[in-house]
C-alpha cells in the first residue's frame, strides 16, 4: 500500500490517505484521488526522513507527509510545520533544526525558547 497527501489552496496537507501502491499499473493515481477529493493529491513515503529513505532506496519528497506539513513545489518536498520561531530550516533535507546543536551526551533534552538553549530534563 501507498500513502498519499491531500493539499488545500495553500498547499497544506489536510489529510494523508492509504491507497493503491505506488507500484500499480495505474500510474496516473495521484489525479484519480485529487479527483475524487477535489484536493491536489501527491504520494508519501513513511520510510522518508530528512531526504533519506530508511531502508537505502530512493528517497521521496523528502519527509512523510502530515496533517498541518507544507508541500513546497520547487523543493518537492513535504516540510513540517516551524517548531520554534528560531529554528532554522535545512534546505537540502528540509527538516527543521534548532540554532544550537542538541547535545550528545545520552542525557534528554528540552527546547527553551526563551533562552534559545536545551535545558536538561530531570528524571
């Protein structure tokens, strides 16, 4: 099975369907569900992230699609929305990414905003 995202006027998914998969005969399925949706219809893959396909084939649209993501028609890709008003979004893989690097340490983490800094989380 495939996935696919329908987009509004303002190429924002509303909703990601299963359907048939991308392998099909039919190679024109996208405007067979923008058809039957009456919404622009571009596949997903779930196994994409950051422009790289989990299982090492060919990556698509950058990022699995979802609800409130953004489809960008020069990039073809699927961004999500804008996390933190100061993370800066990378442009190859189309992921957003906070100004200071998370620390790898094996400790856990939280943005704070406030202080533009990862604050540690007690346990």
């Amino acid at each position: 099975m495939a996935h696919y995202a329908l987009l509004n006027y303002k190429n924002i998914v509303t909703k990601v369907i299963t359907g048939k998969d991308e392998n099909s005969v039919d190679s024109n399925i996208e405007l067979v569900y923008q058809n039957i949706f009456n919404q622009v219809c571009k596949r997903t893959s779930y196994n994409t992230v950051g422009g790289v396909h989990k299982k090492g084939l060919t990556p698509f649209r950058k990022n699995y699609a979802g609800v409130g993501y953004t489809y960008d028609y020069e990039k073809d890709a699927f961004i999500s929305p804008q996390p933190y008003a100061n993370w800066i979004l990378d442009s190859d893989k189309c992921i957003w990414k906070s100004p200071v690097e998370y620390p790898e340490d094996n400790k856990r983490y939280t943005w704070n905003e406030d202080a533009a800094s990862w604050d540690l989380v007690s346990e």
